[in-house]
C-alpha cells in the first residue's frame, strides 16, 4: 500500500502501495480479442474460434473484479509462469488475503527471482502486516532491479514514514516525483486499501507537499498541503516556519491558504 508521522505506526503503505503489473487496464488489453480474429469470426466458413488459454480468461476476469474466479482460472495454467503467480498474487491480494498472497508471490520468484515487479508486490504484502523493516528490504532489493520505478520508490517512502524516518521517506517521495510528476495520483492500478487515520493521511500528504515544492511542483505543492491541514496533521505556524517550503511563501495562493487556516 506506510504513511504517518508524529502518530502510531499503522500498515499505511497498504494505504498506499500500488501492485505492480496488475492494473485493470493491463488485464483488459490482455484479454482483449484480436481484431483480426474478431473480423474472422464472422465469416461462416471459419472453423470455431480456439478458446481462451487459462491466463486469458483469468486476466478477463480480473478486469471485471471477479477475483475468486480468476485465480480458479488462473490454477489450470501451466505451474511454470512467473507471471501467472504473480497474477494470481495480486488477485489474492485484492481479496484481503495476505497469506496466499505472499505464497504467490514466493513461487512467481522460485521461477524468475530477479523480478523488481514481484519484489515490490510481496513488499507491499509485509507493509500490509506492519512489518515495515522487511518491506523496506524489499523495497531496496526491488530497486536495484528497477531504480527508475517510481511506484517502488513511492512504497519505500511510505512505507519510511511507517517508521517514522521522515527525511529518508521524504527523499524517496521527491525521487518518485522526479520519475513521474503523476505518481501520487489514481490511475487505476490495484491498490490494497486498509484502513487509515486521518492525521496518517494528513502526514503522508504534507511529505507530498514537501516532495512536490523541491521540484517547483508549486500547484501541487499547495493542495497537498490544504489536505495535510484539512486532516489535522499540521498548522499553519508549522508550515510558515519549515525550510523546506521556503519557496511557496512568495506565491498568493499559499498567502490565502495560511490566512485562511489562521483564521479558522
């Protein structure tokens, strides 16, 4: 999914931490039919179209958010595919089930262990348990794979900030943000949500903002930082007073929202 700040520990990166290769879209166009196929079907001499292979109807399924039937589909795939166990990882992930989750993960690994993708997903299962230090591990391992993935580098950063080592976890934002401005945003990939404070939400927000106003992300910076005081996070005294949003303090907009916020 790691997140907070001054406050309890609390598996915030599952509130967070992104599946790799697993989003709906991806399922989708895996299990899209071919056009040339499709245009073939309809000649009414052509012998009956073959059927879907056990991964294709899987990922068929998971893009429909039947997850059960997927991994069913899933089981009668051949036992020698990293992907297919990384796949049915996911969808026992999405179903709040760690254990068969991280048995997946294990045995897409067996197969192809230098697999950045699956590290991050077993990752964000350990994240999910509150066992923040062996994330971290993973996280690491993950990215010395692939250290241009900002998906991974935004876990590591939450999953810091679980244990409170707030600058390191701010720099991983700020890489994650470097990579893709977008990151922090929906996009549709899975997401394992648990369930988290609002003042967790709140720090995991302000760290973005700081992310976000070190690359002149200056828009962004400063709705982050509305959400950070909206969940009760931090004041606007704090804000005024950090180095680190330094150069927001000339911008109109963070004027208005500290006056605001003083005001209230």
């Amino acid at each position: 999914m790691c997140r907070l700040d001054k406050v309890s520990c609390f598996p915030a990166c599952a509130f967070l931490a992104v599946l790799a290769s697993g989003s709906p879209a991806a399922f989708a166009q895996a299990a899209a039919p071919d056009p040339a196929s499709a245009t073939q079907s309809q000649s009414p001499a052509m012998a009956a179209q073959p059927q879907p292979s056990p991964e294709e109807l899987g990922d068929a399924l998971m893009s429909h958010q039947r997850y059960q039937a997927a991994i069913d589909a899933y089981k009668t795939a051949p036992r020698d595919s990293a992907e297919v166990w990384n796949k049915m990882g996911i969808a026992y992930q999405l179903m709040l089930d760690p254990g068969d989750a991280t048995r997946c993960y294990r045995e897409s690994l067996k197969i192809r262990p230098r697999n950045a993708q699956v590290l991050n997903n077993l990752a964000t299962v350990y994240d999910s348990q509150m066992q923040f230090s062996a994330a971290e591990r993973m996280y690491r391992k993950a990215l010395k794979l692939d250290p241009r993935s900002a998906m991974i580098y935004k876990n590591l950063g939450t999953d810091l900030l679980a244990q409170h080592k707030y600058k390191k976890g701010a720099a991983d934002y700020q890489a994650a943000l470097g990579i893709d401005p977008h990151i922090f945003e929906s996009r549709g990939s899975p997401r394992v949500e648990n369930p988290a404070t609002v003042q967790e939400r709140g720090a995991m927000n302000y760290y973005m903002a700081i992310g976000c106003a070190r690359l002149g992300m200056n828009d962004q910076a400063i709705e982050y930082l509305r959400m950070a005081l909206n969940e009760g996070f931090t004041n606007p005294k704090k804000i005024a007073s950090d180095g680190q949003l330094a150069g927001l303090r000339g911008i109109p907009a963070f004027q208005q929202l500290l006056a605001a916020q003083s005001a209230q």
